[in-house]
C-alpha cells in the first residue's frame, strides 16, 4: 500500500512540474514573460555552440593587430572603419576561422599540439581605445573572442578618456576579450622632449597629453647608465603587470604568455640596437609579437618573436585575404 501512494505522489508531483513548464513556455511565447525568455535565449546564444573541427598539427596561424575603430572621437590613422571592420569579420567567418586565446597560442608555439580549430586565428588589440568598443557588437555577432593589449598607464586614466580605464577594460573581459600585457605606467607614453624619461611611479606623472613625440620609452637609453636604464625598463614592466593583474584578476602565468612590444620596437639594431632588451623580454613572456622588420627564423625562436599583421584604414579587402597566408605566420621553430 506504501509503494502505492509513493508511485502516486511521485506521478502527482510529475503532472504539476510538466504543467508548469508547459505554461512558462506558453507565456514566454505569446509574450507575457518576454524579458525571462529573452535572458533564456540569450544564455543558450552565448553557452550552446556547435562545436568546431578540430586539429593539433596546425602549421600556420594568422595573427591580425588593431587598434581602434573610427568615429568622431577617433579619427586615427592606425583605426579601422566600422563598415570595412564588419566586412572583415564577415569574411573570416565565411571561412570557418574561429578564435583561440593567448595561452592556446602559445603552446602551439612551443610545439605542444594543443587542440585547435581547423582554421584558428588570433585578433588582437593594443592599448585600450575607447573605440574598441564599437567592435565588440560585430565579434560577438561572430562568436570570436579578441585579445586586448594592456597598457596600464592609459588605464589609469593619465592620458584622458581616449583610452578605457580599468572599468571598461573589466566590461570587455566579462564579455570574452583575453587581457594580456602591452606597457606600464610610462611604457607606451605621450612625453616631451623636455622629460625624456622622468616617471616617478608616484602618480604625479609629467607627461602631457598633448606632447607630439611618442618617446621609446623601453628601447632607448636617454643617457641613462646601463644597468639604471634596465632597472627603469623592469621597473615600469613590473608594476604594470601587478596592476593588470590586480586590476583585471588576470593569474600573473597567463600575463606571461604573450606580449606586444610597444612600437614593435624590440632593440633590433634597425631601431635602437639594445640586445639587452630584446633578451629581457624573451626570458619574461613565451611569446613577443611584433610586426616591424621582423628577423630570420633563427633569432625570432631564440628571441619568442611571432608576427602580427597590422589592419588600419588603408587596408582593402583585396589586401585582407592575400594577408592573412603571409609565410611570416608559419610555425618554423617548436
């Protein structure tokens, strides 16, 4: 008899949670709890996708920079168009690329076949831009997940709201953007001639927004002795990585995957001839993007040095496609 009312009561409780379901559904469809179903879907958009192909033999990975998008408050050169950036998207995405992060990257550098996509692409950022905003409708359409470059000294907000601070940076990663590290305080900063290096670390920095030369800040020596002009370098890297990791919750192994070298500027003798440098960053980071003269294969795997192809305002879609097979992509050492 027991047995009995269990199987009722069980079959009872069944009965009022089908109808419940059943009447949630219906209400959320013909419109009376819009906002639930809206949520509903919305999570399923974002969690449930079709998985990709995969591959673990990959030879060759695009790796595009850009910095922002254009608009009134953002006219630069190194800026893309909204238009020619969603074109951009689209014909990646007809293509089957689809994104990887930093650390998935970086141990196909190192040659440990981690799992990838058929066809794997990295997008990354630099510094920060508020226009960068302006993408993220456009990625999201297309489920990829860019990097952002960090440069911590434009995330204080020392330079003005041209660049986004530590809240809007914190908006783009709960929205997929990977943070890596670009520059600190003063690594990729606007300066006069008249403080060619002088950055307290006191937050009364002397930069001026205004300055029209964009000092090297890590590639040159200004006079300095060696050894005080390697300790200003670690210096500003040093408190820069603590501050992205504090303020972005980044863990300070995954700040070590890859780095972008402000100016593409490394120490290779076409630009300042500082080896030091160019070692410095080798022993801190598993991979060090630039995307000016670029060396032989042999230096770039002794030196972590991978490619990256810049997209600004004058790149066409004729010169897209034909950009992202450029040999320089290909994994030649690891």
């Amino acid at each position: 008899m027991r047995r009995v009312v269990i199987r009722r009561s069980i079959k009872a409780t069944a009965i009022l949670i089908f109808s419940a379901l059943a009447i949630l559904f219906a209400s959320a469809y013909t419109g009376a709890i819009p906002n639930l179903w809206g949520n509903v879907v919305k999570t399923v958009d974002r969690v449930v996708t079709t998985p990709a192909p995969t591959s673990t033999t990959m030879k060759t990975i695009p790796v595009l920079l850009y910095h922002g998008i254009m608009s009134p408050a953002d006219r630069a050169e190194n800026s893309v168009k909204l238009s020619a950036f969603r074109a951009q998207m689209a014909y990646l995405a007809s293509k089957g690329y689809r994104t990887i992060s930093p650390a998935q990257y970086t141990a196909w550098t190192q040659g440990k076949h981690p799992v990838l996509p058929l066809h794997p692409i990295l997008i990354t950022f630099d510094c920060g831009q508020t226009s960068a905003l302006l993408a993220q409708p456009v990625l999201r359409q297309y489920g990829f997940r860019p990097v952002m470059y960090v440069v911590s000294g434009f995330a204080d907000h020392s330079y003005g709201d041209y660049y986004l601070s530590w809240d809007g940076l914190n908006t783009l990663q709960e929205d997929g953007w990977y943070m890596q590290f670009h520059a600190g305080p003063c690594g990729h900063g606007y300066i006069t001639v008249d403080t060619p290096y002088n950055c307290d670390y006191d937050w009364t920095f002397t930069f001026t927004e205004g300055a029209k030369i964009g000092h090297r800040y890590y590639s040159q020596v200004f006079g300095q002795p060696g050894t005080e002009y390697q300790a200003r370098v670690e210096k500003d890297v040093n408190i820069g990585m603590a501050e992205t990791h504090a303020h972005l919750l980044v863990s300070r192994s995954a700040l070590h995957d890859t780095f972008a070298v402000p100016w593409s500027d490394y120490g290779q003798p076409q630009t300042s001839n500082i080896p030091w440098l160019a070692r410095y960053f080798a022993t801190q980071w598993a991979v060090v993007f630039i995307q000016d003269n670029f060396p032989a294969p042999a230096e770039a795997s002794r030196l972590h040095l991978r490619f990256r192809i810049e997209i600004d305002d004058q790149t066409t879609m004729g010169q897209f496609a034909p950009e992202l097979n450029s040999p320089l992509f290909l994994l030649t050492a690891g």
